[in-house]
C-alpha cells in the first residue's frame, strides 16, 4: 500500500486518480485550492464520495504555500506526488501570463523544495501535449525539440518539466512527466470544447468552430490517462518524459459530427477564425509508454463521447428552454 499525495487532487483528472489509488488500497492525500478559474462547488462534487472513504484526506490550500508542504511532508509523509495543481488552459494564458508563471512555475518550485527538504524523491508530475508547439504533421515524439511553445501555458509546462529535470540531477528525485494529450470525459472542466459542444448541442445552442474544421486532436478519454498515472505511481524511472494520449488524431469536424451522434442532435455550427495559441494538430506516439508503463488506452472516442454525455445527461437534464450560453 502506498500513501499518495495529490496537488490538484479535486480537479478533472485528479478526482478520479485519486478513486482508483483508493478503490486498489493506497491512502490518498488531496491538496487542491478549490480556485484556479473555475467553480469550486463543481470540485466538491468531484470529491463527495471520495470523503467518505477511511483512505482519504482532503486538505485546501495552495501549493506555493512552502509552510503547509512542509507540515503536510511532516504529518502525512507520503510515498509519492502525483503533481497536478496548475493554471490550465491555453487561451486564458495569453491575457494572464503572469498568474499562470506565479502558478506553475513558483508553485511546482516551492514543490519540488519542500520535497528536497523532507526527503521525498518520487514525483509525477503533469505536462502537456502543448510543449511540441504548432506542428501540422507527424507523430509527436518524446525525443522532438520543444523549443518553440505556441502559448504562455506551454511554456510553463515544458519549464515545469526542466524544473524536475534539475532537482533529479541536483537532489535525486525522481519524476515521471506525462504529456496529456486533450483528456476528456467526466468531470472534464466547464471550459473545455468538448463539455462546451455537448451541454450547447443537447441545449439546441449553435456552437462556434474555430478555423476551418481541419485541426486535429489526440482525444484521450480520462481513464486510459489516469491509467498511466497510476502506472507512473508504480514505476520510478530516474527523470523520464513520457507521453499519454489515445495515439488517433481526430478532426474538429469529425470530433462535431460525433458529438451529434452521441447527443442524438443535430449541431447548430458557427465559424469564426482561428484562435492564437492553438496548434494545427496534436498526435501522440505512445510507444515509450507503452514500454515503460505498459500503457494501453482502451476508449475509441465514440465510447468516451457516449460516457461523457450519459454523465452529463445525469447531471444536467436535457433543459425544455435553452440555458445561458457558456464562454468559449
């Protein structure tokens, strides 16, 4: 049994990280600030059965709170860190770069100290897909220069990754970093394209398709990435850069059309120009992980879409008037 510490633990991906280290026995500690740019009512639903479990402890605060890492490293002494708290979110990173560097970078920083400090050499830690940039393409490889991010959150998550890189050759920690691929499903936060598509499709709501239809994405639904996590969890590997996605890129057309499908409506579809800071394509080779972690996504993107709008339906019944419409 390990004893697992979770920065962001109430968030999308890490509520459920944290469900399937209990649901196989391990303790889980939750350390999420219940803020960063999105509802927190919506976090506490994200970990409402997971308190009732003996094995779970939720703790709010901050991770650049050096004084609270100490005492928690100090009262909890965890096995491992699965870090996950960060600003997310490209678009929003070109109007506040500044918090997303305050974040991300100070944040993972006063992390990675206040492991040094306590003895702590296991880290996971969570990147990103947009460390590769605009590339129109190929496969996306660990071994790729990432030397040009398209936004300021990607430059903050391939500093993130060389952050860990240093304290592994400096102190000895080990850290796993995983570049997600575009998760989706359950819990996936109230920004994002997917969630926003399917609660305006179902709502009878035109929704905007940026560009012209023929961006690609490497949808990764939610569990096969936790699985990785978990994987990663089990699996100290020096400083490693691994990549997480469902390794089949999906056009935003493609990815529109399978959403009517999913929701039973037709899509009302606006077009508007492209967006700064996104790339043209994303696609993950996830033959070093596959390696490594021994990982397998499992969920072709007609089964996660399904998922995901059966748990949004359970939640958000198919309104008789249309709702306020969501930001994009």
């Amino acid at each position: 049994m390990l004893h697992v510490l979770i920065t962001g633990g109430a968030g999308f991906i890490g509520s459920h990280t944290a469900e399937a280290l209990l649901a196989r026995g391990d303790r889980v500690t939750v350390l999420d600030a219940f803020d960063f740019g999105y509802d927190p009512a919506l976090k506490a639903e994200n970990v409402r059965e997971a308190l009732a479990h003996p094995g779970y402890r939720l703790v709010r605060g901050d991770i650049r709170d050096a004084a609270l890492l100490a005492h928690l490293f100090t009262t909890d002494r965890p096995d491992v860190v699965v870090h996950l708290a960060a600003r997310a979110g490209v678009r929003p990173s070109l109007v506040d770069p500044h918090s997303y560097i305050d974040v991300n970078l100070r944040g993972t920083t006063t992390l990675l100290e206040a492991m040094r400090d306590h003895g702590l050499d296991r880290l996971v830690f969570a990147s990103s897909s947009s460390v590769y940039g605009a590339r129109g393409s190929g496969t996306f490889k660990e071994s790729d220069v990432v030397d040009v991010p398209a936004s300021p959150y990607a430059a903050t998550k391939r500093a993130g990754e060389l952050l860990t890189a240093t304290w592994h050759h400096l102190y000895g920690i080990q850290a796993t970093c995983l570049r997600f691929f575009t998760v989706y499903g359950p819990r996936q936060r109230p920004d994002m394209a997917i969630r926003i598509f399917c609660e305006r499709v179902r709502a009878g709501e035109p929704i905007t398709m940026f560009g012209d239809g023929s961006s690609e994405r490497d949808y990764t639904f939610v569990d096969d990435i936790v699985a990785g996590v978990v994987s990663a969890v089990d699996r100290p590997l020096g400083h490693c850069v691994l990549n997480l996605g469902n390794a089949e890129p999906v056009r935003l057309d493609t990815l529109i059309r399978k959403i009517g499908q999913a929701t039973g409506c037709a899509p009302l579809v606006t077009r508007s120009g492209d967006q700064p800071g996104d790339v043209p394509r994303t696609c993950a080779d996830v033959s070093r992980a596959e390696a490594l972690l021994d990982y397998r996504p499992t969920t072709p993107l007609d089964v996660g879409l399904r998922r995901f709008v059966r748990w949004l339906g359970a939640r958000t019944p198919r309104p008789t008037r249309p709702p306020l419409a969501a930001r994009l």
